[in-house]
C-alpha cells in the first residue's frame, strides 16, 4: 500500500453527480439527521418511563422496567434486524410500510430501534436523578397540596433534570456512535459510506482516517453544547458545583 | 576441510530455499500455516453447508491449491487457516496479509488488478436479475421507478448504480450487506429485482421457500471471470497458483467439479441448481487464462 493520498477525496464518483468528500458529507448528514431525531424520541419516551419507575403505583413502575429489561438485554443488533425485517411482516400496514422509498424505511427502523434503546437508558438516568434527591423534597412538595404530578413538574423533574446533564452527555455520544449500527441495514450514513468509499477507490486507511476524524469532530461538537447545557443548569451545592 | 563443505551447504541451502520462494510461499513455510479466505453464503462457491463446514465449487479448488502447496513446500503438516471474508473486505483483507489467497467468487476486472492480482480464472458468469415469476418484469429497463436491491462492495451494485443514472430510471437501489440478506429484501417484498452474478442468483433460488415463485431475466449487463485473488506482485505464488489451476481444468477434473456443485444436489437443503455448463466454460476449461472479461 503506497502512502497516504488525500487527494481522492476530490474526485468526481464514478457516477459523477458528487466527489468521494461529497458522499462522505451526504453520510455525516444522514448520521446527524439519524441520531438527532432518535435522541429526541429516546429523551421523551426515557424522561416518562423514568417517571414511572419512581411512582408510588407498582403496576406503572412494573410496566417501566420491564421495559427498561427488554430493551437494556438485548443485542442492538438484533433490536435493528427485528425492526427492519421482522415488525414490517407481523405489524398490519406493513406492506405498505416496505413499498415506500427504501431509504426512508431504513431511516425510520433505524431511528425507532435507536431512540427506543436509549430510552431505556435514559429511563435509568431520570431515575437514578429523582432517586437522588432527598425524601423530603417530594414529602415538603405533597405537603403543599401538590398533586403528585404537580409535584413532579414543579418540584422533582426540575431539580432530577439538572443533576443528570453529565450522564445524559456520554448517553447522547453513545447515540452518535451506535447510529453506525444502522449501516447493516442498507443506511447510507457515515460508516457506510466509508465502507464504500473503500470498496470504490480501495484506499482503505484514507477513507476510514476520514470517517474516524468526522466522528471525533461531531462528538466534539456535542460535547461542548452539553458541557454549555452543564454549565448553565448545574445546581447549586450539588456534585460539588456550589461556584 | 572435510567440514567445509557440510558447512557452506548448511549456511548456503537455506538461504537459497528463502530467497527462491518469494513472500507469500516463504511466510506459508515459515509459520507452516495457509490462510484461505473464503465466503459464507456465496452458494455454490464458497458457503457454509449445515454442518457448517466450509464447502462448494471454489473451496474444491482452493484445496488443491493446498494440496499442491503442501507438495511444493515438502510441508505435509501444513494447517489450513480458514477465514470467512465478504464481499467488502475481501481486498483489503487480501492486501494487508490477513489471508494468502481467497477463493470465492470474486469477479477479475481490470480496476481490482490495480489492488491484488487474480488467479486463472475459474469460473464465467454474466449478471442479470431475480425476481418474481409475477411481476412483470423482463428487462432492467423495466425497473424504472420501482425498488432494486444488489449486495454492497459486488460489480452488479456499480453496474446497476451506473445504469441507473445514465438512463435516468430512477431505480431506488439498496444495498444489502450480502447475498443472504439481499435476497431477505428481495423475498420480503422490499424490492422488486435483485440483480447478481446468474449463477449465484441460482444458488439463492435453492434456499427459497417457494422456488417455482421466482425467475432469472434480464439482458446480461457484463460477463465476468472469477478467480482466486492473491497478494499483488508475487509471481512465485501466483505461477504455483496458476499451474494448479490449470492442471484441474486441462485433466478434466474440473468438469466433475463442475458436475458435483451445478447438476447434482447440493448441501445445505440437497437442491439441484441445474445449471449446465456453458459454452464459455467449455472453453476455458480447454485454455485457461487470467483474463478480466467486460
């Protein structure tokens, strides 16, 4: 293998509509696309279930963690495979689900699977941030004539949310890294298309230097917007932030 | 002085042996192992029969190709260490020393000459399409609007890409991660036409459910020869490689190779691809060649 040669990146693919960077650049959008609307199903849906699973209600909080169960247990993968070919056969509708543009029935299964398995995840954290404040605070709440759910958005989602920024920061990453997953079904998004820029230009190192830098910028740059969002709802006295 | 010549030979012998044998057959030597590349599902070349051990057309001559190395290196102990490749990495895995030699059933064109160098071939096959006895497709024009699939890193995905933009069909084309899946989204209604090499076309009809539902169609889009792909720039593996090749086509070997994998039933469900030899066949079979076809 000769030396590095970056230079094929500006080349025209053998199609010609774009350059080998420009399909790397149409594979980095689909990952931000993919991984920003799954983190938005997977902050709403985990901020509920986390609720759940601190309810004085045992059927609601059973519900919540058999979820968590499921999802947390099983493979990734295999979540991605049961959503793109299993679901579809079973599910009615799903015929007309597989007749609509494929790139579209991909996007869809990939940001279901993986807005659902970070929910789990999130569940967990929601939980762990309401568990961490101290009794009296829901008590002192209820004791006011608050209605539990009233004390929910006044009282403990409002202090929970702020004490689980760092966590929630290394799970929005682990969307941005698992959304490669998603390549195994046909997504054409960032590792994918490193994978066929190698199989077009057979520059293997180039190529996948390319998608490793372009991964490492954009959780860069996710890292610094939640360390702004840290920075902004950290609470006073808590986790030693009492600047 | 009687030691010195015992002596001269016992430092000189080895030293020649290295220096004859070029990279790929001095590494087999050295570590006595032989690292075979091979496929999964590529019916019936290279695939995994249900015992999952690996079996089919190309794997017959991958094995004499060991055979002939264990000869040649006086290595009867020589280890076979197999490693299960995709259409993707196939190259790379090829070019990075991971595998010695891979037998599958790769297609010998003249812009994968420039990454590894090809074997004589050993098969002729043309591309063309699966689809649904039913759904009125003859033709690849008659794709236009509807959805294809094709297996990432295969020619057909180029060929198909190709045809796609330069007669504005508008064909949505997906790319699946290897035959087995291809044919999934091809079964599960997501595509209309799968478009391959015929013969492993006919090789994923022997694992369908419903065999007398499909049919393969289509003006062939280009004829390829598979070989065996091997690090570039060794001749001395290459020509050992070649000879053995050569031997099994010319001796008529290679017809009853042809026999066992294409007109008699085959693992894993013991199907008949009936899949009789062509023209073209016959005559590589008489001159075998390492030319990349178009």
């Amino acid at each position: 293998m000769g030396p590095l040669d970056f230079h094929v990146f500006l080349q025209p693919v053998p199609t010609g509509e774009t350059t080998y960077l420009g399909w790397l650049l149409q594979g980095l959008r689909t990952t931000v696309l993919l991984s920003a609307c799954a983190w938005a199903v997977a902050l709403l849906l985990g901020s509920l279930l986390g609720v759940l699973r601190t309810v004085p209600s045992r059927g609601l909080r059973a519900i919540a963690t058999a979820y968590v169960e499921l999802f947390r247990n099983v493979p990734l993968l295999a979540q991605l495979f049961i959503w793109y070919f299993v679901v579809p056969e079973i599910v009615p509708g799903g015929e007309r689900f597989k007749q609509i543009d494929p790139w579209l029935q991909q996007f869809l299964a990939s940001m279901v699977c993986l807005g659902l398995f970070t929910a789990a995840r999130v569940c967990e954290q929601v939980r762990a941030g309401i568990e961490s404040l101290s009794r009296g605070q829901r008590s002192a709440a209820l004791a006011l004539g608050l209605t539990l759910p009233q004390a929910y958005r006044h009282v403990l989602l409002p202090m929970a949310a702020r004490i689980i920024v760092p966590p929630l920061t290394s799970e929005t990453l682990n969307v941005f890294k698992n959304s490669a997953v998603c390549s195994t079904i046909g997504l054409l998004e960032l590792t994918a298309q490193g994978r066929q820029l190698v199989d077009y230009t057979a520059r293997a190192y180039e190529s996948f230097l390319a998608v490793t830098a372009l991964y490492l910028v954009l959780n860069a740059a996710v890292l610094l917007v939640m360390r702004r969002v840290e920075a902004r709802s950290r609470v006073p006295g808590y986790l030693g932030a009492g600047r | 002085m009687r030691l010195a010549l015992p002596i001269a030979l016992a430092i000189a012998l080895p030293a020649l042996a290295a220096e004859d044998l070029g990279p790929t057959l001095n590494k087999i030597k050295q570590s006595g192992i032989v690292s075979l590349g091979h496929r999964e599902s590529s019916i019936p070349f290279s695939y995994y029969d249900d015992q999952q051990q690996v079996v089919g057309y190309s794997q017959d001559f991958a094995l004499e190709i060991v055979a002939a190395l264990k000869k040649e290196l006086r290595a009867p102990d020589l280890q076979i260490k197999l490693v299960p490749v995709t259409s993707q990495n196939r190259i790379p895995l090829v070019q990075n020393g991971t595998v010695d030699i891979e037998c599958g059933s790769t297609t010998n064109n003249l812009e994968r000459q420039q990454q590894v160098s090809f074997s004589n071939s050993l098969f002729i096959v043309r591309t063309r399409m699966l689809t649904r006895k039913d759904s009125g497709i003859k033709d690849f024009p008659d794709l236009a609007g509807k959805n294809a699939v094709v297996s990432a890193g295969t020619t057909s995905e180029r060929l198909l890409r190709k045809l796609n933009e330069e007669k504005k069909l508008n064909i949505k084309i997906t790319s699946a991660k290897d035959h087995g899946e291809s044919f999934l989204i091809l079964e599960s209604g997501r595509a209309a036409a799968f478009m391959l090499d015929d013969v492993l076309l006919y090789g994923e009809l022997a694992k369908a459910r419903r065999r007398d539902a499909w049919i393969v169609t289509g003006t062939p889009q280009s004829r390829e020869a598979y070989g065996c792909s091997m690090r570039k720039g060794d001749a001395k593996f290459k020509a050992l490689v070649d000879r053995t090749v050569a031997r099994i086509e010319t001796s008529g070997e290679a017809e009853k190779i042809y026999a066992k994998w294409f007109l008699n039933p085959i693992p894993p469900r013991n199907l008949n691809l009936n899949f009789p030899l062509s023209e073209e066949m016959k005559a590589l079979f008489k001159s075998p060649n390492d030319k990349a076809l178009e």
